[in-house]
C-alpha cells in the first residue's frame, strides 16, 4: 500500500491531480500494447520450436556430412532464445494483470468524478 491509502502508486500518475479519464486511457493504451507484445512473443515461441523441430530433422538426415557440434550450437541457441522469450511473456503476462487493475481504478475515479478511489 501506498502513503496515501491506495492499494498502489499508478505509473502514470506524474501528480497528485491527474485527470482520472487522461489516466485510464493511457492505462488502456499500455494494456493494449503489452497484449500485442505478448501475442507476438507467442507466435515467436510457436515459429521457434518449428525452426528448432526442422533443423533437428535436416541434421538428422544429413548426419554423415554434418558433423554433431553444428546441430547442438544450432539448437542450444533455439534453446536459450525459447527461453527469453517465454521469460519475456511471463513477464507480460504478470505486467498486463498488474496493469488490468490500475486501469480498473483509473475507470472507477474517472466514473465517479474524482479522486475519492
């Protein structure tokens, strides 16, 4: 909680007078541009591990001209960047759920006229 009785301190609020609908719109704005954020990091997960499923085949049926270190470094690094990326949606995801409540509370004030939230 913060110093004033608010469950927490908005992002957007610069200063104690903020207009509430200024506020909730540019909430929304955010939560809009972290869906899509995150709506692209879930094809890139989707586009990664049919790259990484491919390459795995391509190897595999040309194991006596490539040797086993190409498709390991090639993988590793399918591997490490599947990883980010679902870091980075978990992180979107936590980020949006945060942002669907402030928004909520910019909306409410908004609403009611004031800053009574």
């Amino acid at each position: 909680m913060s110093d004033d009785g608010h469950p927490y301190r908005s992002r957007f609020a610069e200063e104690s007078d903020a207009f509430p609908l200024r506020q909730s719109l540019r909430c929304r704005d955010e939560l809009v541009q972290r869906s899509v954020k995150t709506a692209l990091a879930v094809i890139l997960v989707g586009l990664l591990i049919s790259f990484g499923l491919s390459a795995h085949r391509l190897f595999d049926h040309h194991r006596a001209r490539a040797g086993v270190w190409g498709e390991v470094l090639l993988l590793g690094l399918v591997v490490v960047t599947l990883a980010l990326t679902v870091r980075r949606i978990v992180t979107n995801l936590l980020e949006i759920k945060e942002l669907l409540g402030e928004w909520r509370l910019w909306r409410t004030r908004a609403r009611t006229g004031g800053d009574q939230g």
